[in-house]
C-alpha cells in the first residue's frame, strides 16, 4: 500500500475540506493498492526514459485528471449523439409525413430540422437541364464515353 499524503512543513497544507453548502469536513488520506502504485511506477520509469522527471503523486493525479476529462467527454458525446438521435427522428418523421401526403421534400426543412442554415435566395442552376436539350443533345449526353 502507499499513501499519497501532500506535506507543507510538519502540517497537512489543506487538513479540511469546505464543501459547497458552507460545510468543512476533514480531508481523507487516500491509500493506493500496490497493483496501482506498480502501475504508476512504471508509467514514471516510461517519462524518465523520455527524460521527463515526475514524481509518484504527480503521476496519480496525471491519472485522476485524465480520467476525469475522458468522463466528461463521455458525457459531452453522449448528449451530442441524442441531439444526433433526436434530429434524424425529426427528418425521418418529416419524410414520413410528406411521403404520405405525396408533397414533395423540402431541403430547407430538413435543413432547418438539422439546425443547419442554408444559403440565403441562392438559386441552383444546372448548366444540363433536360427539358433544354434536343433529343439528339440527350442521347450526345447519356452516351457512354469511349
């Protein structure tokens, strides 16, 4: 076992702790199992060879805070895949419902449902429109190429 234990002199630096409603409780010495400790030991033998020196708590609180952030990103993902989730059930059900009603899709609907915004008055213009062509244009443009 080993004991992370931070020192300041002969006295802890920060013996209580304030809790968010005003409380102070005292703070707990927190004693590692020595499969995490080896673990630890070997991630600083792993920073010495990088010629990074780091002690055995800065280790472990390295540890702590990585997993802290890969937990709150865990949760950032989550909430972006129910958004994600949400959205297409609302596209899905918008197609669904013109479908039915045999109208016809709008993009800026789903646009719109999709939270992106599209270009403002921007007409699409197709350089090929095949109620232009002759019929010899046509078959010119569907013509494989050789």
């Amino acid at each position: 076992m080993y004991s992370i234990l931070y020192h300041r002199g002969d006295a802890m630096a920060n013996e209580m702790f304030t809790k968010r409603d005003g409380r102070q409780v005292p703070v707990p010495v927190i004693t590692l199992p020595s499969d995490i400790v080896t673990t630890i030991m070997r991630m600083q033998e792993d920073y010495l060879a990088k010629g990074k020196r780091y002690g055995l708590a800065a280790i472990a609180l390295d540890l702590i805070l990585t997993g802290k952030k890969t937990l709150e990103r865990r949760a950032e993902t989550a909430v972006k895949n129910r958004d994600n989730k949400n959205t297409g059930k609302a596209v899905k059900e918008y197609i669904r419902v013109q479908l039915i009603l045999r109208k016809a899709i709008d993009p800026s609907v789903i646009a719109e449902l999709s939270g992106i915004q599209m270009p403002e008055s921007e007409e699409a213009t197709d350089d090929l429109d095949a109620t232009d062509l002759t019929e010899e244009q046509l078959d010119a443009a569907t013509q494989p190429a050789n």
